[in-house]
C-alpha cells in the first residue's frame, strides 16, 4: 500500500503511523513479513509512504484485515493520510524478503481500458529483459494482482518491485537503456502509476 499525507499532517502524527505500523508485525499472528518506510525521492514519485505485507495465504490476509489491530491503525491512518488517493494492490510474491537498509522501489499500475495483449506482452517482455540486464539490481519481481469480488478504486492492476543495495544505486538503473524502454511500453499500455522509493526498514 501506499500513502499520501493530508497537507496538515504533522511529524508526530507520522511517527506514530510509524510506530503502529510496525506493531502490526507483532499484533497480528498472520503477517509473516512486514516492512514500511517513507519516499526518498530518488525518482519522480507520487506518494509519501510505503507498507508492504507478506501473508502465507488469502486467509491469513483475511484473519489480518479482521483484526482489532490492523483496525486501530486504519483509524491512525485515516486521520493523517488521503485516503481516497491509497494505492493499494494483493498480488502472489516468491521474490527475496526485506534486508534493512537496502532500497526498495515500488511501482503499481493500471492497464488502459482497451490495452491489447500485444501491448501488455511487450509489458512483460522489457520486464523480462530489465531482470537479467539492470545495473545495480539486487532483485526484480512484478506479478498481476489477485482477483478481488469487491475492487475499488484505489486497486490497482499490476505491481513491480526492484530492490538495490543503496541509495545511489538507483541512478544508474533509472539511466539504463532496458529500463527507459520499459517505461516507453509501461506509458503506452497504462493509464495511472503510483510509486516511490524507500529504505527497508525492517529484515
């Protein structure tokens, strides 16, 4: 998921977002992995904060978004961020698991409302070719997200997720050929993005 701050957000009220979301870990027997933290703007992005959970299975996901925890901290989270402007999206992960202090780069987005299969193939195809070719990166993993009965508008189609050792690390990525003809194909077959880079803080 990821956040934008109201305009009149303070920093207490974000550190203790912070705080309460990293109780999650604890508070919820379900969360297998959490990591969180805030952009650091190595990249245009559009939003402010990070939470990334991992869960064995969709009940374990169910049993978390049940909870009296996760519940306390929607509250928090309600009253410092836009929440009609979350992005948010469930989607299968096998990639590696958090490591504190690498970077975490975090892209979901929308397929156009027409997109054809060739357009979301040569999607695939210039990820594919960015995973054995990007400099500096650790770990590349992107998946469509899992069908939800009850989508709203902040869910979004497909997500992608690069991970690098340290901050400087993404300007060389970001420069590389694979990865500015990717977003030439992401930019004709999509119609919305939301994104941004943060130091994972837990691992």
């Amino acid at each position: 998921m990821l956040f934008k701050w109201r305009k009149e957000t303070t920093s207490q009220q974000k550190l203790e977002m912070r705080q309460r979301t990293a109780y999650l870990s604890f508070a919820c027997p379900t969360v297998v992995a959490l990591d969180f933290g805030e952009n650091i703007g190595q990249d245009p992005t559009n939003f402010h904060f990070a939470v990334i959970f991992d869960f064995r299975d969709e009940e374990g996901w169910l049993a978390y978004d049940e909870s009296v925890a996760h519940l306390q901290a929607a509250s928090i989270n309600a009253a410092v961020c836009q929440g009609n402007l979350t992005a948010k999206i469930r989607r299968p992960y096998n990639g590696p698991p958090s490591k504190r202090g690498m970077i975490r780069h975090v892209a979901m987005y929308r397929w156009q409302t027409e997109v054809s299969d060739e357009l979301k193939a040569a999607v695939w195809e210039d990820l594919n070719r960015l995973k054995t070719s990007g400099p500096a990166l650790r770990a590349l993993h992107y998946a469509h997200g899992t069908r939800i009965t009850n989508r709203q508008a902040t869910d979004f189609d497909w997500a992608v997720e690069a991970h690098f050792d340290r901050v400087g690390a993404f300007d060389a990525f970001a420069g590389h050929p694979a990865y500015l003809r990717l977003q030439e194909s992401i930019r004709r077959a999509t119609v919305d993005e939301a994104k941004l880079q943060h130091v994972m803080l837990l691992g």
